[in-house]
C-alpha cells in the first residue's frame, strides 16, 4: 500500500519563487539572526534544481545513489570570519524538525572551497583541522538525499556559514546543538537551495 503524506507546501501568492523566498514553511532560516549573506558556487548543485542522483543517498536505499557531497566554492565572507562551518537541511522531512544531512565544523578561516566527496571521511578530502560532526542518520559523513516516496520534493539547504570563532564541539555532539551554538557565531551565511523528489 502506497502511504499518503500531507503536502510540504502551503498557499503561496502568485508567482511568489518558491526556490528563493525563505518566508514560507519551514525555512531554516526564520528564527535565524539575520546576517550577510556571501557568494556559493558549486558545480555540482544549481539553485532551485533537482539534485543528481550522485547526491542522492544510496545509504538510505536510493537506487544509484552515492552519498557524494558537492564541490562547493565561497567568496565575500564578512570581516571578522575566524572559521567556517557547512551544513546540508532538509527542512521537508515528515521527522517536525527536518533532516540534518550534513554537518561540519571548524574550518580554517583560510579555507574557500570543498572538493567533490568531502563528506566521505574515507575520502581523506577534508581540510585539516576540519571536524565532521554526525547527522541525523547517526553517521559523521554526508548523507544524500532519500525523501520519502510520494512525499514532493523536499527542499537542500546547502549553507556555508561564517564564524566569529570555532566552534570546538565534541564530534557527536547532535546537529540541534551545532544549530544552536552556530546561531550565536555565525556573522554571514551563504547557500544553494536545490530539491529532490522520489515519485
């Protein structure tokens, strides 16, 4: 029996972009400070655009997907960046408090970009000093998207933010907690929001 889910979505005004707006349900960024907000690129992900398969999770049983980060690329952080942290959020997982993907940590201030499979700790990609903490599948890695079928595309945040210092949290502290003490470090933010959906 094919399960029935609630749509992710609420009303929105006409022709309001739902790839941009951070008003609408469940943005993370709603109880957020308000920051700058600094350039992303990546090769690999496109605001508002499906997500490839390749970050897809093949851990949490997508067929062909392989739990590959994406390279990721920023410039423009504020004055003051004394590290850098990335996360991956799935605000739409059917969990009342999203999905945390990704989370890491303490990178070196003089740090600007991220190869492709960063976020497989096999992959020996990290910059040193670098700390990837665990996620909310319980494992300190990426781990690509695996919405529920039938459940729309669920929206990933990728977001590398700025700090005023390192964190220095023990690697199995939760993602919440990060969350928590990220919101009084960070001093800019930057992102892509791309979706993934299994129909």
């Amino acid at each position: 029996m094919k399960l029935q889910f609630a749509s992710v979505k609420e009303p929105q005004k006409e022709e309001e972009d739902m790839s941009t707006s951070t008003d609408y349900l469940n943005s993370p960024f709603a109880r957020m400070n308000e920051v700058p907000r600094f350039d992303l690129t990546s090769p690999d992900i496109t605001e508002g655009q499906p997500l490839a398969v390749a970050q897809a999770s093949g851990i949490m049983g997508i067929d062909g997907g392989q739990d590959r980060s994406p390279a990721l690329s920023w410039s423009g952080a504020p004055e003051g960046t004394q590290a850098y942290a990335v996360t991956c959020f799935d605000p739409d997982a059917p969990t009342g408090s999203g999905f945390w993907h990704w989370v890491l940590t303490d990178i070196p201030a003089d740090v600007t970009s991220l190869e492709a499979n960063a976020g497989d700790p096999d992959a020996g990609l990290l910059p040193e000093g670098a700390v990837m903490m665990r996620n909310d599948a319980g494992s300190a890695r990426f781990v690509g998207a695996a919405p529920p079928e039938g459940h729309g595309p669920h929206r990933y945040y990728f977001i590398v933010h700025a700090l005023s210092k390192p964190l220095g949290l023990e690697p199995d502290a939760s993602p919440a907690f990060v969350g928590f003490n990220m919101f009084f470090a960070s001093i800019g933010r930057a992102w892509i929001q791309a979706t993934y959906e299994v129909k």
